[in-house]
C-alpha cells in the first residue's frame, strides 16, 4: 500500500476501532494496515482519541504488554443522552399510544434501531466497569436493545425463550411467577449458551414486579453465574418489587385510560 | 467552539456518518458542528470519501437540492465478505453442533453481536437499491441480524409474533402452513406498525421449506405492501421450496447424525 497521509489514518482507524467496540487492535495491526511506523501510529491514536473526546463521540484506551493495543469505547453524553430520553418520554406520552387495559404501545421505539442503538449505548455505559461475559434477556421485545448493549461491550447476547425448542439442543427450564400478574411462567435457556462462572447483565424492555428480572437471576443460579447488574428500558413506579437495584432509562408513573393522560418521565439514572 | 483542523473534521465526520447509515447530515449541520466555511466542509466529505474507498470501509453519497447533503452507505467487501463466510460455514461444520433429530446448533451465531453486524451489512448491501420502508421478520432467532439489516439501511425493524399480546395492541393474525412439517401455525403484527403502500424487505435466520417467508409475504400482502426482496442467513438444499428468490448467506446441504459430518457452504450470493 502506497504511503499513508495522517488524515487517511486517523479516519480509517476511528473507524475500524468504533465499528466493534471494547475490542483490542495491536499498534501493529494499523502500522501493517497503514504501511506506517509504529510511531507515527502512536501519535494516530492520540490524535483519534482527542477529536473523539472534544466532539463526545466516545473515547480509546490503550493497554501496554503482550495482548496491549488500543480499543474504542462507547460514550453517551450525558447532556445529549439526556435530551434523547426527554424527546422519547414526550413521544411516548402520545395519548395515541394507550391500549385497552391501561397498556402503552412502545413496540415501534423498541425495534427502531436508530433508538434502540442510543439506548443500547447509555445502558452500555452504565455497566462497562462491571466487565459483564454476556447480555442475557428474554424474548422478545427486549432483544433488539439488549443486542446493542452486547455490541457496545463486545459480548455475546444470550436470550432465553418462552417454549423450548429442538432446534435448540439441551435447554435448561425454570418457572417462575410474574411479579405484577402473579401467573406462573416458563423460560428456557440453551444449555450450552453459558458456562459455569462467566458474569451476567441482564438487560430487558419493561419491568412491572420485576418477576422477569427475578426469573433470569434464578436462571442465572442455575448455571452458576454471578449477575453484574440489570437494566430496563422502561419500569413502572409505585409498584412492589421483587429484585432490587435495577436500573431504567425512563420511568413510567401512570397511564390513564380516561383522562386518556400518561405520565413518563426519565428516571434519577438519565 | 474554537477552530477544527481538517483532520479532526474528517474523523469526526466519518464517526458521525457512520454511526447512522443512510442517514443525510446537511453540508450545515457539519459547518456549524465545525464552525468552518461550507467549501471546506465540502472538501472534507471529498476526502472522507477516498478514505472510506481506499480501505473499502463504505461510501459516502451526496445529494443536492433542498434535502440535500451527505450520507454514509455501508459497505461489506467482497473479498472480506467471502472469507468472513467461509469462516463461519467452518465453525458451522464442527460434529459437536449436531443436535437430535439432524438439526444444527446455530444459536451462539445468530446472537454475537459482531458477527450479526457484519452478516447484516452484506444482506443490506444486497437490497439497498430497493429501497424498503422497513424490514420484517418473525420472532425470535432472526431478529438480531434483521435489526442490522435495519441500522444498515437506517429503517424500522418489524417483527411478527407467534401469539398475540395485548401489550401490542390491534394486531393483524394470519395461518401459514409450514414447507418442512407441515403443520399449521400461526403468526401476528401489530395493526399499527405498518402503513399501506410500504415496501417491505423479509429477513430471517432459516430457510427449508420456505413456509415461514411465504407466510411473511402472506401477511405483507394483508397490509398491502410490496415486497421487495427476501433473505436468510442459511437456506438447506434440494428442498422443494414454496418460494423463490430468496438469497442466504450459506447453504446448508447435508447434516448426517450417524457419520456426524455437516455439510454447508457460502451461498451463490457470496
């Protein structure tokens, strides 16, 4: 390859490195890709990672010794993140949006991924420090924005499904109750999808009771995994929980179907 | 905001451009973003471009008039995408992936993130000409590389359901027989996500007897929508199909329970 110029570097490298976050490039790897020295790499990185910072696109960290290198991590501004969340609560606030029941169609946000992939990246944040192995959720509404977070961390997702399936290979099964509804439900999991050991985040769309939650952390038992955190896009208010400690990015605190009113609000962690 | 070097306005702009394709950013948005004049704006995009061509990272298409500016498309390189496949047909191939029945465990690819990601960029490339309003699958294994088939064509993902919820509102339910088994089954969308004259793209993870997709066009054509292409991760054969037309990424030809030996290959789109 011909001589690099320093500007083609640094927007190859910015994006080779964003496309698949949390995951490590050796120096080498670009100054072979380049055709550069390994200095001038160096002095790449630095260059990418202040234009990144000042423009709040996210950030690289660099890690010396055998596996070292540099990798991209996702960063939410907390100003836009915010703003994003507020846009989402009014938009959801549609009194167009409540369902015979006192239910809220949030189906459309959920699978937007333009949205989903915003969420997916403040969720991500939340958690990074906690090095989860993989996302676990249960189908289906929460799969798209549990897939994000999985991208934004570089991890597996792992979901559980409501039927076991002979496609599936061995399955490990549980029942568990329904925090708001108070039925009894099932969920299955690959049995090979996990090992013994690994650290869990369990990502979900909604959270009434927290029996979904409270399910996933006793499969996670099950496979002797330890949970490092849990995450909604969307948890009610006023209600008695099962698990504790989960955090949402909104907070939806009442939908009357009379007044035809529904009140959402970002929640302490937006 | 103080005055941007060229290259940080060329790796920020890559970074933004990237992070939602065939999405157009105003030539503005950039200048005010930068606070530089619109002619070097105008250069950067230029020279953004021949970064992205030059390591086949994607392109950027511009567009005048009054909803005019630029976009970033996605692109999957042939050669990397051969290779990519290739890859994974071996990985597919290991005897311990045989399950019960001559089934194949593929459920550990269909939920990676980054493989998803990369498998959906080539099912875009494919049908980004066509131009869909949205992309339509069926729950559950082949949401994850439909909703990147969505980011990568920057449209809505939509997924029918094999219940109806009454968290989803009106929904539309139609029967399909299944090609392989034919047993009947049942699958729902709701009412509102869909509006008529839409252009629809079907992706799914599995194809044998094609039920599934030709359910899914059943169900397009109760929404009065076009269907403008269809395809899956892996289709098996020399089956009898009920449809035609649909593209995989691979092709699965033989699994055999006694000699414990897979068979699949890169399809003829690869």
């Amino acid at each position: 390859m011909d001589r690099t110029k320093r500007n083609e570097r640094i927007g190859a490298m910015i994006k080779i490195l964003s496309d698949t976050p949390n995951r490590v490039y050796t120096l080498n790897y670009f100054s072979d890709l380049f055709g550069a020295a390994k200095s001038s790499i160096s002095e790449d990185v630095d260059i990418a990672q202040g234009i990144l910072e000042r423009f709040s696109l996210g950030s690289l960290e660099t890690s010396t010794g055998a596996n070292g290198g540099v990798k991209y991590v996702t960063f939410a501004d907390p100003d836009a993140s915010k703003r994003f969340i507020q846009e989402m609560c009014i938009r959801l606030s549609d009194p167009d949006r409540i369902l015979p029941g006192g239910y809220l169609y949030i189906y459309d946000i959920l699978s937007n991924p333009s949205m989903v992939a915003r969420m997916g990246r403040i969720m991500a944040q939340w958690f990074y420090r906690t090095r989860p192995d993989f996302v676990v959720t249960v189908e289906t509404k929460g799969i798209p924005v549990a897939l994000m977070v999985a991208q934004s961390l570089n991890v597996p997702l792992i979901f559980a499904r409501r039927e076991a399936r002979i496609s599936d290979g061995s399955m490990v099964t549980i029942n568990y109750v329904s925090g708001s509804s108070h039925n009894i439900q099932t969920m299955s999991l690959p049995k090979r999808s996990i090992r013994e050991g690994q650290r869990a985040l369990i990502i979900d769309d909604f959270m009434k009771g927290g029996g979904t939650i409270r399910g996933l952390m006793d499969m996670m038992r099950e496979f002797s995994v330890t949970v490092v955190g849990s995450g909604v896009v969307i948890s009610t208010a006023a209600e008695r929980r099962l698990v504790e400690g989960v955090r949402s990015l909104m907070v939806l605190h009442h939908v009357d179907e009379t007044t035809r009113r529904v009140e959402i609000r970002p929640s302490q962690y937006i």
